[in-house]
C-alpha cells in the first residue's frame, strides 16, 4: 500500500500530526505500507523549511525513506528557495496536481 499525506496548514499541531502520521505509516509492523509521500503547500510548506521547527523529524523521516514534495507555486509565492527546504525535497510544479497523480497511482490519500 501507498500513502500521500496532503501538508497544506500552517498550524502547528496538524503538521505535528502529519509528520507522526508519517512515522506511524513507516513504523507499521504488517509490512504492508510499500510508500509514503508529504506533498506540502501553502501554509504546509513551512514544516519542510528550517523556520517550521520540525527539521529533526522532517530529516528522520526522509532518512527512512519518506519522499518530501514541495510545491514551487507555493515556494514562488512565499519567496522560499530551493536551499531552504529540508529532507531532500523535490520540487514539484503544483501541489495539488502531485497529491492527484499519486492517488491515480493507487496512494491513499490523507489529509489530518
């Protein structure tokens, strides 16, 4: 199985929650979880930056094979540079449109 978790609030306590959703996934002792993706935009794109305060887990995560996806919409809008993000990002042209591709792909979609 394949999960996307949609990152788009800049509130605290639903990044906290994406990011231990994540880890939980990863954690899954069924051995049935094959990916997990963090599309962040908007708002949601501060936790992938040093400024969020999740950088220790945002690294961990991407370490244990979390992809990290930022949207450049977002990045543009915001004024965030490549350098800024954290965990090996990749970037890609629109959030939403990445979080559509990978659910046709058969990613469960996820959104705390």
């Amino acid at each position: 199985m394949q999960s996307v978790l949609h990152l788009v609030s800049g509130e605290e306590s639903e990044q906290e929650t994406s990011l231990a959703i994540a880890r939980n996934l990863l954690d899954d002792e069924s051995g049935s979880i094959d990916d997990v993706a963090v599309v962040a935009q908007a708002d949601g794109i501060t936790a992938l930056t040093g400024d969020g305060g999740f950088a220790d887990e945002v690294e961990s995560l991407s370490r244990d094979g979390v992809s990290f996806k930022a949207c450049s919409n977002t990045m543009e809008t915001k004024g965030i540079d490549e350098s800024d993000l954290l965990g090996n990002a990749e970037i890609v042209p629109e959030g939403a449109v990445e979080v559509t591709r990978l659910e046709n792909e058969g990613y469960a979609y996820m959104r705390p």
